[in-house]
C-alpha cells in the first residue's frame, strides 16, 4: 500500500514539475485507447457479423425462423439444413472437383506469372516498358469487354485453320472441357492474372542482384539461376499469389459459368442453390415454392459450406496472405 | 549454331532471354487479349448470325447500329449504367477514405493487432466472386431488422438525426443524405476495401520513423505530422488505389451491367449487342480512370 503511495506521490511530484502536463497527457491517451479500442472492435464486429449470422442461420428449424423472439440463437437446434443442403449441392463431389481445378488453375496461372514477372524485373529487352504497360492493360481491360469473342472461338475452335484441315470441314467445341480455360491461364490470361505477373515482379526487383551475378560467375545457366537461386527467394510472394488464386478461382463465378459448364463447381452449386432448393420442395410436394426465409437460410448454409475450406485455409496460411503483399512495397 | 551464339553480345542474349521468359505472356495477351478485343470491337459494329453448320459465325459490318440499340432502343442498359457509374463515383471518395482511416489504425501497435488485421483482410478471401451477389439479395437479414425495429419500437439517434438533417434545405439535405447513405453501407464498402487496407499499410509502414521524430521534436502535433508527412508519404498510393478500386468495383460480380451484359450474351445470345454494350462500359470506365488519374497525379508526391 505505501507502495503505490510511494509511486503516485512521485507521479504527482513529477506532474507537478511539467505543469500539469504529464497527468494531462496520460488521460488524454487512457482516453484514446478506450475510442479506439471500442472502435476497433465495433469494425471488427461489423465485418464478423454477417458470418455469425449464417452460422446461427444454418442450425435454426424452418419455425424458427418465423418466430420474431428467436434472433440469434436457435431454441431447435438442428443439422437438417446441412444435410440437406448437402444433397442440393452434391457437396462432396462438387468440393472435390472444385479443389482439383482450383489446385490446376492456380499452378499454371503463378507458374506462367512467375516466369514472367522474373522476365519482366530481371531482364532487358527492347520493348520492355511497352509489354509491362500490355501487363497492366491487362489488369484493367474487363473480361467481359472479351468474353464474347473469346467464348466464339472456343466454340468453333479453329486456330490458323489447322482443324479444318484435319478434320475435314468441322471446328471443335472445347466449352465443354477445361482446355480453354487451362489455356487462358498458361497464357497469362485467367482470372486476375495481370495483377499476380505485376505482384512478382515487383517481388523480384527488390532481390539483391548480387546473388544472381554470383550464380552467373559460377558458370551457372540462365534458367538454371531462375529455379536454383531466385526461385527458393520468391517463395513467400509466390504462396501469396498462390493462396489468392487458389481462393479467388474458388469462389469465382464468371469463368466458371463460360468455360467449366461441365464440372459441379461450389460456386455454380451455390449460385444455383435456392432455384434447384424450390425444386425439391416442389418434387415432395410440401409447397410450389420454399418460403423466401427458409431459401435464405438455406442459402446461408451452402455459403457457409462453400466458405469452411478457404477459412480453414485462411487460419492457418493468414500471414502468407497478407505480410507477402505488403512486403512486396507496391509502387507506380 | 554454338559459334553464332557465342558471336551473340551480352545485351543481346539478355534480350532473347527476357523475351523467353515472357513468351508465354505475349503468346496469351496477343491470342486470348488482342485479337478477341479487335474481333469484339468489329461484332459491335456489325451483326452476328451463328451458323453452327458452317461451322462458325458471320458478321455483317451495320456500322453503329448495335451501339444504337444499347444506348436508345435497349430499355434497361442507359438507365444502369448511369446509376452504376454515379454509385462508382459516389463510393470512391467513401473507399479510399475508409480504407486510409483504417490503415492509420492499424498501423499503431495495440494488442491483438495480428487479429484485427486478420479480421479486415478476410473480405478479401471470404466476399469474393458468387459471395458478394449472394449477400447482396440477402432478403432475409433485411427482414429481420425490420422486424426487430418493429418490435423494438424505438427510434435510434441517427433515424432522429436523419429526420432532422435531411428535411432541411434542399442542397445541404442533399449532402447529408449522401452521408447517411454512405453509413448505411459502411458494410459494403469495409468488405470491399481489403487490398486498399494493405496497400495503405504498406505505404505507411515505409515511412522512416526518424521523419516523425525530427517532427516532433521540432515541435510538430499530429495533426500536422498527418498532414505535413503521412499524406503526402502515402499520395502516390491514393492513385493506385482509385485505379484498384475502380477496376474492382467493374470486376466485381455483383456489378449489376456486366450481370446485364452477360444476360444478354449468354441468355438471349446477342453477341454483337453485348459487346457494344462491354464497350461502352469500357469507354466509361476507362474516361473517368484517365480523369481522375490526370487530376490526381499533378498533385501527387512521388518518392523513390
């Protein structure tokens, strides 16, 4: 007890001394962490909400939903939702093939940026600044301005008129298979892959060239330098846009919905969900249509069901996410 | 063939080697950019018929016909696009803001910051692609406010405040209710500003702390240290940002006319119409790009 006396008697003197300047500041600051505190988490709040709200959402009995005196908590706790949603959504198989394309995307796309992002920071070439300015074209020209022709050709797929030749008169149709889009991807093309060339290079020009001269000097090959040197570097810029491709190609519907119309995707499931929801309501013959609460619960359930794995992902892989992306000191 | 390589000077491998490495890169953006966007510009200004016997499709040069069609025959595309674009211009300055604000906050050292950042990152990876249109028609959430604002029957301070600010006159009532919309979707935009959280963050954390302390013991509060130092250190960033932000918002699935376009190419398969209509958006968006980074680039601070 004298103690803390001891102590405040001190800080008194001390305050004392600054004119009153000292106590005043810590207020202020005991003040500031406090807002910034509350703050801080009604944000976080805000974001964490809605996901909250599914999980709820997704354990609630169909009455549940219509009783005004149940808001978060379910009074039936249940699993039918999952199960049936589940069925709705073929959600093992549709997991499956959608972690399989998503893996196959995500690999040809970084390992195409990859090569190009180090192409880009490391080597000079005539017609470096206007290529890298096509690079950031790309980036900024929607794929919808595209998709039209784009979806054409793959239609009536005919390069150079080679298949003609062969076949006789007769294009392929590749819309059906994944071919195009594995194409789209090995080209640089996919889904946001400007940006991952533009993230590795930026990477790559921030690498000592010192190590790489070293290699050189050594008698080391051009390309053998790139997977033997440079490659082991880049590993945390090249999880980063890994993880992004990985996710962003998850939850994507637009390339989806062109180019893998044959494959049970998540994300055409769940986009899907509510109409083939009024489907099986209809086929028991409970009612024409599933009440608007209940599609929305269940909708909630299947986007929850979709978002576990990236979330499962996002726990454990949260710092090659972000820390990656902010060392990668982006800069115009 | 060894000999003529050994003949090759060092600038000249390095080029061929750098062309290498980016080949695959030209071979994509020339077969899967270039020539679908020339072949996209000529279906605008003509008429697409498919003929799958053929084997293939036609198109018949109708000069500005399909543009026509979008702009004034089509009843629906005008009206969308207006309101798109004046919702992107309205939520760009509410963006940037937002995500600044929250950069500078996290950027201080507090416990548990790991966390919070990992919190205001997760849109990035959670609301993305067939997510963000899902949430958007969430009926059910909206119902269940209302009901709980039935049965609670009390009016909050900002419903009051509302009432009183936006009743006003006409101009400021305006400006105000153009605040109160902003904070009815602060959601929208805290889910959509991840990766200008980042890219603020990491602007900011390249800011050399000597800088601030020379400030402050010159004297400097800081407030001023925010606008003598941290704006102008973080300038250039804004510019990146409002092109992130712009190209995400017209990226974005929830975009309600890419949602049109698509319909009218998949759904009614108007290839020639949806892609005059994908031009005119594009025209759009590139203008207001180049406008707003031709104003903001004269006053930015650049720094190496």
């Amino acid at each position: 007890m004298s103690k803390k006396n001891g102590k405040w008697q001190a800080f008194m003197e001390r305050n004392r001394k600054s004119g009153g300047y000292l106590l005043r500041k810590k207020i202020f600051n005991f003040v500031y962490v406090i807002c910034r505190a509350i703050l801080i988490f009604g944000l976080c709040f805000l974001i964490v909400q809605p996901l909250l709200n599914k999980i709820s959402l997704s354990f609630m009995e169909e009455k549940d939903l219509y009783d005004s005196t149940i808001v978060n908590i379910p009074r039936n706790f249940t699993t039918v939702g999952y199960k049936l949603t589940s069925q709705l959504m073929h959600y093992w198989k549709a997991l499956g093939t959608t972690t399989y394309i998503s893996l196959l995307v995500s690999v040809f796309q970084v390992a195409a940026a990859t090569l190009v992002g180090y192409g880009f920071a490391r080597y000079k070439f005539p017609l470096r600044n206007f290529w890298f300015f096509m690079v950031i074209l790309v980036i900024i020209v929607p794929p919808q301005t595209i998709m039209a022709p784009l979806y054409l050709n793959f239609t009536y797929f005919n390069p150079l008129g080679i298949i003609k030749l062969v076949t006789g008169g007769k294009t392929l149709n590749l819309t059906n298979t994944m071919l195009p889009y594995m194409l789209l991807c090995l080209g640089c093309m996919g889904l946001k892959s400007g940006l991952y060339i533009y993230l590795i290079r930026q990477f790559f020009r921030n690498v000592p060239k010192d190590i790489e001269e070293a290699a050189y000097v050594d008698g080391c090959g051009k390309f053998k330098t790139f997977y033997r040197i440079m490659l082991p570097d880049a590993k945390p810029i090249i999880t980063s846009c890994f993880l992004f491709a990985f996710v962003w190609q998850w939850t994507d519907k637009f390339y989806s919905r062109m180019f893998l119309r044959g494959y049970t995707l998540l994300s055409t499931e769940l986009n899907g969900l509510s109409a083939s929801l009024d489907d099986f309501v209809k086929g028991a013959g409970i009612a024409e249509k599933a009440s608007q609460a209940y599609s929305g619960a269940i909708v909630a359930t299947g986007t929850l069901m979709t978002i576990i794995p990236l979330l499962i992902i996002y726990v454990f892989a949260q710092k090659g996410f972000v820390e990656s992306l902010s060392q990668s000191g982006i800069k115009m | 063939m060894a000999r003529k390589k050994s003949k090759m000077t060092l600038a000249a491998k390095n080029a061929v080697a750098g062309y290498l490495f980016i080949l695959p890169f030209i071979i994509g953006f020339i077969m899967f950019l270039v020539i679908p966007l020339f072949q996209s510009l000529r279906m605008s200004v003509s008429e697409v018929t498919i003929n799958p016997l053929a084997g293939g499709f036609t198109m018949d040069f109708v000069k500005f016909a399909n543009f026509n069609e979008a702009l004034n025959i089509d009843p629906q595309f005008k009206v969308l696009l207006i309101e798109n674009l004046r919702t992107m211009i309205l939520d760009l300055p509410a963006t940037l803001i937002f995500s600044f604000f929250v950069a500078l906050l996290l950027n201080q050292s507090f416990k548990g910051r790991g966390f919070v950042r990992a919190i205001f990152f997760m849109p990035v990876i959670l609301s993305s692609g067939v997510i963000v249109g899902l949430e958007f028609n969430n009926a059910l959430l909206k119902d269940m406010k209302d009901v709980i604002a039935d049965t609670s029957n009390a009016s909050s301070i900002t419903t009051v405040l509302q009432d009183m600010l936006v009743a006003e006159s006409s101009q400021a009532g305006d400006m105000f209710q153009y605040v109160f919309d902003l904070i009815d979707s602060v959601y929208d935009i805290a889910i959509r500003s991840g990766i200008q959280i980042i890219i603020f963050l990491s602007g900011l954390q390249t800011i050399s702390v000597s800088m601030f302390e020379a400030a402050k013991i010159e004297g400097c509060t800081a407030w001023e240290c925010f606008w003598k130092i941290t704006l102008p250190m973080v300038s250039s960033l804004i510019l990146v940002n409002i092109i992130y932000t712009i190209i995400d918002f017209f990226c974005r699935s929830d975009n309600e006319v890419m949602e049109y376009i698509s319909q009218t190419m998949i759904g009614s398969l108007q290839y020639d119409l949806s892609a005059a209509m994908a031009w005119i958006y594009f025209v759009c968006c590139m203008a207001i790009i180049g406008i707003i980074s031709l104003i903001i680039s004269k006053k930015v601070y650049y720094y190496e």
